[in-house]
C-alpha cells in the first residue's frame, strides 16, 4: 500500500541531501553557517514528512 516513489525517490534523498547541508556544508562555512544549517534541517525535515506521507499514501480511498 505504500508508495515506492514517494518514499525512495523524494523522502530518502531530501532526508540525505539535507543531512549534508546541515553537517558537513554548514560546518565549513564561515558567513552563512547557521542559515546554512537551517536550510539543510528544514530539508530533512520535509524529507521525513514525505518519507512518512508516502509510506501511509493509498491511491484507494480506506473505507472503515
């Protein structure tokens, strides 16, 4: 019932992607580290709220 292409095709890379930003972007940067920081915790973020939509997303509605 989940869906593979939400899943692994946007929530894993935006997780991953964010996650070096934040570590490894953020921590060589001088001016902009904490924007940088920032930006790359909220992709991750969004990369776990897709990771999650897509594990419960249906394309039939759950009737009860």
């Amino acid at each position: 019932m989940a869906s593979k292409a939400i899943t692994i095709g946007v929530g894993i890379p935006m997780i991953i992607v964010g996650a070096l930003m934040a570590w490894l972007w953020g921590s060589i940067e001088g001016v902009y580290q904490n924007q940088i920081e920032l930006i790359g915790s909220t992709i991750g973020i969004l990369g776990v709220v897709f990771f999650i939509s897509g594990l419960f997303y249906t394309k039939e509605p759950v009737m009860h």
